[in-house]
DNA sequence: CTGAAAGCGCTTACAG
DNA sequence: CTGAAAGCGCTTACAG
C-alpha cells in the first residue's frame, strides 16, 4: 500500500496525491475530496521513511527526553504534547539513556527528521559544548539553564536551582537543624571552574544558605554522590547516616532519591521526621503520596512545559533566544520536623 | 554528509561501503579497513530513513509499550535491551498511549522499520482481535496472555493472572478478612463473556479465592474501577471506603493503585496495616520503599524479559508459537494484618 | 571482490 | 490546478 495504489484508485497523479497529503493549497476542491475518500477507503498511511528522507523541512518538533524513567520529564513530556498539539503542531519524543549523549541523539535526529525545532529535557553541560555547535536549528533546553552557553539559536526554560536549593537549605536550617546531609547527584562537588551542572548549582545554594545564616557547612563531609535512582538515595543516606550521626536531617537533590532516603532512614530505626526531617527536589507527583508527604522544591511543571514549547515555536518564527525562569514552588509537606527548642533545650543542659 | 562522501574519500563505490558499512562477507580486508577508517574519521552516521526505505528486512526488533509511565514496563524493557544487545541484536522502542492503539502502531512501525520481529509490552485484546491478522512478522506478547487469541505468529509469555489475584486474594481472607474492598483497572468487570483482559482475570482469581474458603463476594459492591495511576488509586479507595465501611482490606490491581490507596487510607484517619490491610499487584521496585512497604504479587521482570526476546528469537528462527507462564512469587511486605484473634472476639462478644 | 544501476516511497520544482 | 520527472540516501541484485 504506497501512494501509488492510491493515485492508480483515484485516478490523480502521485504529486497530486502528495499534495493533498501535506495540505498544500493549490488543490481543487474536487481533487482533494476524491482523494481524501480514497485514502480513507484504502486506510492509507504515509510511509515516513520516504516522507523524511525527501522533505526538505519537516513540519513537526522533537522532544529528547534525558532518561525514560525521570518521572519529573514524563510528566513534562505529556504537557508538552498536549500543547504542541494545541498549537496544530506534531512532534515526536525520543528517549535517550541518562549516560548517553543527548546532543549527539538531537543531531542524528536532524539529520533524519528535519524537525523545526527541538526541545531538550534534561542535558548535560559537556555535551552540549562538545557538540552543539553543530545543530543549526532552533532549541529549548528545558530545566537546565543554558545562558551561559551562549549559542545563538538555543534557549532555555528553567527553574533558578541555586535559589531553590537554598530555600530548601533554609527550610531545614530554619527549623534548628545544624548539621544537614546532602544527596546530590552526579558531579555534585562545588569545583574552582565554572559551576553549572544542576546538581553543582543546588549544591552552591546549600552553601549560601548556610553561610547566610552563620552555619558550618562542609561539603566533602556531609555530601555525598548518588545515582538518580530509589536504590541509589537509599544507599547514600545509609552511608551518609554512618558516617555523620549527629545529623538531624537530610536534602536529597532529588525527590526520588529521597524516597530511597524515606526508607532508609526506617531501616535504621528511625523516623521521618521525629529523628530526622527529609526534603527533596523537583515536587514529582508521588511525593504527595508518601508517608509522610515528602517536603520539596516543586518545579512548575505545567509552565515549564508550556513556555517551552511557546519559546520554541516563537524561535522558529524568527523570534530572539530567551532564558527563562521560571518560579518553583517550596513545599513544607510533613518531613520536616522544628527542632529549635529541642537544640534549645540540648544547648541548656549541654 | 552521506555514503556518497564516504565513497569518495575512500576511493570506494557507494556500494562497497554499503557492504561495509552492513557487514558483508564478500569485502577484501583491506576495503573494510580502509572504509571504515574513513567512516571514523568522518563520523559518519548512516540515514536509517533511507536503509529502512529500502531495506527489504530489517535486521532489529521493536519494542512497543502500553504506556510511557507504566513503571513495570519500564522495568521489563530495560532488561529486555540488555538481553537483546547480548543477543548481538538491537532494537527500537516504540512508545504508545494507554489508550491508543498498539496493534495499529506496530503495523506501521513493521510497514517502515521492517523488524524481525516484535515485543508488545501489554496489549488491549480488542485492538488484538481486530487488527493482529494484518501483521505478519514473528510476535510475542508479554505480561499479558495470548493462547486463546489463536494467531499463529504470535507467542505470549505471562503470569498466571487468576491465581496471582487468587493468592493475593488468600493472603488477606487467610488472615482473617472477610470483606476485602477491590480496586480494579479499566473493563474490571466478571461478564459473563470471554474473560480475558488482565484486570479481568484477576478479579476472577478474586472471587475463586473466595469461593474456595467460602467467603462472600459481591464483585459489584465490594469492588471499583479506576485509572491505572496513583491518583485513580486515591480516589477509588476513598469511595470504597465510604460505600463499605466494613471493609478491613484492600486489594489494589496495580502497584501504582495501592500506592494512591495507601495514602487514601491514612488521609481518612486510619492506618496501614493497624486499620486497613493493603495488598497490590505487579512488584514494581518502588513497594519496597513505601512505608509500610506494600504486600504485592510480584511478576518477575526479569524472567518476563528473558524469555520474552528468547522466544521472539526463536519464532524468527522458525520455531514455533509457545505461550509461556512465568511463576510470580508473593510478596508478604508489611501491610497485611493477620486479624484472626479480633474477629475470632468480636464473634464472641458480638 | 567490486562497480554501475535500479529502485524503495515519497516531495517538489518545473512545465503546461 | 495537474502531471511527469528528478532525486532524497541508502541497499541489492546483476555483471564482471
């Protein structure tokens, strides 16, 4: 079933029947009901390879989403195709591996797709400078910022991860707790260079808050390097609760890795958030759903997907790159426990 | 950046990297050597739009899943690359909307990727039934059943939904619970038709689980039909525990349910497993984080995954069709009261 | 072992 | 408004 058997039915010429397909304009009115009725008849499909490999410009977007099992992307993924689709727009969504190289992933989907433009969720800082230079078409680099990378047709929409970082930080500290492990995820260390990769720029917002408020705060003892999993926030928080125990409470730069945390800090015999209080990061869906509801920095979803995907189709119209914030959420939920007069109390007898 | 390029710089036809390029037999080493030096050098990346346009058969599998966020398939597709890159074979994933239809996808994705066969990764069996006669290529359905269906190239490799839902069912009448509210997925109904979607046949192994012990069983009262989602969970177990306040457990189809469920029930002020029994359904890895972690039957991933592309391999070899059973195993988690005593009182004094 | 050529199923100038 | 034809980047008989 090609387009042949399609022309061969209908009795028009195959660049007619293409023309019909793609919308174009200069079709009678004739022309395109028969066709359509026969297309219809036949159940025919466009076979995209074909279509791809011909179009000079695609007419869809591309969303490449880092990490299939990031639960923060999937519900950005769904909005985002709910708005592409709103706006008469198409895309398709490509999944790539957490340690696989999402730039390279875009490229080869260029080459093949032509799309408009392309949103990222999710990317890593070294990729991009290694290989985005290549990629000539507009792009969105969603939750991560990317002003300072400085290319000329990419934007980004993200949530300020230094800020939300600290007023987690805050939240904690606020409540009493001196001494806060810290769950980052890969590369978190504050280094000399430029710090830019989202689980370095949480931790500088650690950092500020506790130098703001006077408190000691020092990152080779009290961090510690997780993979962005249950199992690897589960891990961490049992070594990071040996190796400092007089910790009161723990921030995992993620959400899912502080449900690992949750039940780790339970299986050492302790509760959340009598003996220790919990925060995550990011506000996934099943935070809400924990017990007790997990405390964390909400990144807005909704707009997040939203201006996305506007600043992308704006781009593509000839529009400028932009770099947005966008406003997170901080959620006091139920694992964050006020220990100011227990330390109170403590530094009285002490 | 094309075979043309690679042609010329290597002093090749067109052909010959082709040949390369697909690891043909009938190239001198000093070609292949030479080829694929120049195909380093270039980074050169083949157009799959343009092999898979022409190629007659492909040499990979597709993957297709019901659904992006169902975190058992998440599972079973991760172990299923694994098993296929081991396998010296390769394979594309297709992602498909809960309610879209997966028959209709992979008849597509075998028009243009021409596979060697195909994964489903759940299936609806209307959209079986209605369209699986189109698709010729060696298939195999997992997690779901597909004996009764009766095609003859496709293969299925399951767990036993009835008596997973039995013994689930068991675990909490044989501690004592006599009404036991039922959270169900979609069409979770016992019709007097062939019974044969998944949530179907576990409500049946429900009720023969009750039968057997002799307990009462009203499908229509006792249980409810939600989305398979947390949420859906939620609200489901809030109305069942308004409309049957009687009840002292709850068995949930899904993981995801019983988690909403789980939060359901503390939310209205009762505890998990003090108040409510909670049991769920698949072993996603997350029950093991939950406080309490969740009673559930656990389907095993990996053995789903494993036999799923082995057979898939062996149908392509022209083996025959099998439909294989993989043992689930029960999970006794943390959130089943035995509550033999307090009933074996209340009838006492009651 | 290698090259030249046909063709996969479309799209798109180019005529008319 | 429509048709005939070129061509996208590959693969694969077919010769040699």
């Amino acid at each position: 079933m090609t387009i042949k058997d399609v022309a061969r039915r209908s009795g028009y010429a195959v660049g007619t029947v293409s023309r019909v397909l793609n919308g174009h304009p200069d079709v009678s009115e004739e022309a395109r009901a028969r066709i359509l009725a026969v297309v219809e008849e036949l159940g025919f499909k466009p076979n995209s390879n074909a279509r791809n490999l011909k179009q000079r410009e695609g007419s869809g977007f591309c969303i490449i989403v880092k990490g299939a099992r990031n639960l923060l992307f999937a519900d950005i993924v769904e909005k985002m195709q709910n708005h592409i689709k709103d706006a008469g727009r198409s895309a398709t969504v490509v999944y790539v591996d957490e340690d696989d190289d999402e730039v390279e992933t875009a490229l080869q989907a260029y080459r093949e797709q032509k799309p408009l433009g392309i949103l990222f969720l999710g990317g890593n800082r070294d990729n991009f400078l290694r290989s985005f230079g290549r990629l000539t078409c507009p792009c969105v680099l969603v939750t991560t910022r990317a002003d300072t990378l400085g290319f000329a047709n990419l934007s980004s929409v993200s949530t300020d991860d230094v800020e939300g970082a600290a007023q987690a930080m805050g939240l904690l500290l606020d409540a009493g707790h001196r001494r806060v492990g810290i769950i980052g995820g890969d590369s978190c260390k504050v280094s000399p260079v430029l710090n830019c990769n989202t689980s370095q720029l949480r931790l500088i917002g650690c950092q500020q808050a506790s130098i703001q408020r006077g408190v000691p705060f020092d990152p080779e003892q009290q961090s510690i390097i997780s993979r962005y999993s249950m199992e690897g926030g589960y891990e961490a928080a049992k070594i990071l609760l040996g190796r400092c125990p007089d910790i009161t409470a723990i921030l995992a730069m993620s959400d899912v890795m502080a449900i690992g945390a949750l039940r780790a800090i339970r299986d050492s015999g302790l509760r959340v958030p009598e003996d220790i209080s919990l925060v995550g990061y990011d506000g996934i869906e099943q935070v809400d759903y924990c017990v007790p509801r997990l405390s964390t920095v909400r990144q807005n979803v909704e707009q997040l997907a939203r201006r996305g995907v506007d600043i992308l189709i704006q781009q593509t119209d000839g529009g400028q790159t932009v770099h947005e914030i966008i406003p997170f959420q901080l959620i006091k939920g139920e694992s964050v426990r006020d220990i100011r007069e227990l330390e109170d109390r403590k530094r009285a007898y002490g």
